[in-house]
C-alpha cells in the first residue's frame, strides 16, 4: 500500500515538473490568444494514470507563476487543466479519441476569458475560443495522440520499466 502511495506521489511530481519544463521552454508558444502550449499534451496522462490529475494541475500553476501570468490566468487557467485533466480521467475507459476532448473543451471555454478580463485582449470571445480551441486540438489533439500511441505500445513508460524482448532475455 506504501508502495503505491509513493508511485502515484512520483508521477504526479515527475508530470508537473515536466509540465513546467516544457511550458517555460516553450513560453513564446504557451502564453497568449493564439498559443499552442506543448505541455498540455501531457493532459493525455489520466488516460494511463490518476497521478497525472493533480500533477497537471501543479505544473500548470506553476508553469504559470513562472511565466509570468497574470493572477486570474494562475488560478483559471490551471483550473481549466484540471477540469480537463479530470474529465480525461473519468473517460480513460472509453474510446481513446475521446482523451484529448476534455482539455481542448475546458481551455477553448475558460482561458478566453482570462485573456479578455486578466490581459485586456479586445479580441471577440468567440473568435479567442477559437485560436485557443485550434491550438490546444494541436497539443492535445496532435502531441497528446502522438504520445498515446507512444505510452499504449510501451506501457512500462510510466512505471520506470524497461521492456525486455524476447531476443534480449536469451
């Protein structure tokens, strides 16, 4: 029981740090009403583990503190990725094309508002929901599948687990 406690504590800080990572070295692409935030295709992760959850969560807070965002975009913008993070969650049992749905959804509804009332962006809201809905299709969409396919083939990933061949074994 310890075991498993420490395993889903390891993820999650493993997956915000990545997430915090990836976001400060993309920061040209992960801030602003046209953004694609390479980091969010780690909001596929709850489709393998429940650790993904908070740990999206703590990387987009802090990935955001880092970058210099505005308080409501801190608190909202990490709350869309952990609406969506959750949601990824509670589908992982369902077709995996569903996976990607909920963060495009939570991002695409809640962080054009952050750039209208956080940032003064006089853009119309519908046309914000778009590019943040278009660029997170590209990092959950694209990136999150592609990273899907990459953990389903090779599920020990997530456990630290090197697949022995059967080649290698002899």
């Amino acid at each position: 029981m310890e075991n498993k406690k420490i395993v889903f504590l390891t993820q999650a800080a493993m997956i915000a740090a990545i997430y915090v990572v990836l976001t400060v070295v993309f920061a040209p692409f992960s801030f602003s009403e046209i953004q694609v935030r390479i980091s969010e295709a780690l909001t596929i992760l709850p489709a393998f583990t429940p650790a993904a959850v908070p740990g999206l969560f703590v990387g987009c807070l802090l990935g955001n503190i880092l970058g210099g965002a505005a308080v409501p975009d801190i608190i909202f913008g990490s709350l869309a990725t952990l609406i969506g993070a959750f949601f990824t969650w509670k589908l992982r049992d369902k077709h995996p094309l569903l996976a990607p749905v909920p963060p495009i959804a939570a991002n695409a509804l809640i962080v054009p508002f952050v750039l209208r009332y956080a940032y003064g962006v006089t853009l119309p809201i519908p046309l914000m929901m778009l590019t943040v809905g278009i660029g997170e299709v590209i990092s959950c969409g694209v990136l999150g599948m592609l990273l899907y396919t990459l953990i389903n083939r090779n599920p020990g990933i997530l456990q630290g687990k090197k697949e022995i061949k059967k080649k290698d074994a002899a």
